[in-house]
C-alpha cells in the first residue's frame, strides 16, 4: 500500500470503518462443509445442461423485466403468503439485512439481537452507522427473556432480530418467549426480524411462531439453499 492511499484512507474512511474486521471465511478444503446451508450435492449432468440451454437463451446484457413479479408470486404461492403481504428478493441474506438497516436509520435508530448471533446484524449496524446492543444468552444458550424485554424497553430498536434456529448455537427459541419478545417490539414500534435461515435443519420454523407473530408488523427473512428471499409481513 502506497503512502498516497494509506493517507486517502486515513482522511477519508472513518475512523470505526477502518478498525473493523473482515468477514472471516474459513478454508473447507477437504472438509464435509456443513456450515453455510449451502446444498453439498451437485446438479445432475442433465440438468446442468437443460439449465445452460434456457439460460444462455436469456437476454443477461438487459435489466430484469417485469417477470420478476412473476417470481414473486411463485416464491408467494409456495409459502402459502397471506394476501395483503409481500416479498423482497434480494442477493444474498447479507444484502437484505444491509437494505433493513439503511431504511430504518433514522436518528437514534438501533438494532438489537441475541449474542450471539449471526455477525451480519452488528455489522450492518456499525456500517450505516446506528447502535447496536447485543444481550447475550444464557449459560444454556437460550434466549435471556427478561434481558430481552429490558433492553427493548430500555432502547426501543427499530429493528430486534431473531435467528430461528439461531446461529451459530442451533438451537430453537421459546415459541412463548418469542411471543412476549414481539409483543414487546410492537409497543415500542420496531420491526421484528425472524430470521429462519437454518429451517432446512429443523421440522420447525417460522410456521410455528406465526400464529404467535401475525398480528405485529414484522419482517421475515428467509433463505432457501442460498437462494434468498424475504416476507415483508
């Protein structure tokens, strides 16, 4: 790095910014890689050729059109998504957590979360510049509920994620707790994010707080075999 940069760095970079650590991807080679929901089998010969046919047919030098919309739907239909609610696609599970924290930076804005948790929260925070409190769980991994409801109340976040289950413990909340948890969100007026991530692990997940969640604005983040969409609920 040549002095030039390091000053335009120093001078134009802040000073929290430069002071943060890299996303840490660990080397898997020769490993069983389980750790990033990722779908450990190949295509089949066949498909990977049907698909590079209809794909080299499409027009990728032009923006997405309106069918987008019918991706939607289709994704909408799958999910069994009540009417009056919607989807957002996104690329990436990071960049819709990204997106969430740039639309609710508003003054005195923060983001609140478990610890621990999935980095993307805090990180998302510090680079849009809003707070961020982390309440750590209990010896046992669990969610701290009275720590939860008192750091709401104390902070009123615009935005209070929830990993269901979470990561990188694994585990599965308290459908009860969860409950208490968004009620208490929406006294305050912030957005609960549910984020089932891991459901592929699990025969629980999002469905089995709805009937509890329904009734506060919330969103819901999903990720399907890294094919990310969210429910705008």
């Amino acid at each position: 790095m040549t002095e030039q940069i390091r000053t335009l760095i120093q001078t134009r970079i802040r000073q929290d910014i430069q002071s943060m650590h890299a996303y840490a991807v660990q080397d898997s080679t020769g490993m069983v890689k389980l750790d990033a929901m990722e779908n450990p089998h190949r295509l089949p010969a066949a498909l990977q050729a049907h698909l590079g046919q209809r794909l080299g047919a499409l027009a990728f030098n032009r923006y997405p059109n309106s069918r987008v919309n019918d991706l939607r739907q289709a994704l909408a239909n799958y999910a069994h998504m009540p009417d009056g609610f919607d989807i957002m696609l996104g690329n990436g599970s990071d960049e819709l957590i990204a997106l969430l924290a740039l639309a609710c930076d508003v003054p005195g804005a923060a983001i609140l979360s478990p610890l621990p948790g999935f980095v993307m929260y805090a990180m998302s925070a510090q680079l849009q510049g809003l707070q961020f409190i982390g309440v750590p769980l209990t010896a046992d991994f669990e969610l701290d509920e009275a720590a939860m409801l008192a750091a709401i109340a104390e902070h009123k976040p615009a935005i209070t994620y929830l990993a269901y289950p979470n990561n990188p413990t694994a585990n599965l909340w308290n459908a009860a707790a969860i409950s208490r948890i968004i009620a208490a969100c929406a006294d305050v007026g912030g957005l609960v994010v549910l984020d089932d991530a891991g459901i592929q692990v699990t025969a629980q997940g999002w469905f089995m707080v709805r009937a509890v969640a329904m009734v506060f604005d919330r969103c819901l983040q999903a990720d399907r075999n890294r094919a990310q969409f969210s429910r705008i609920i």
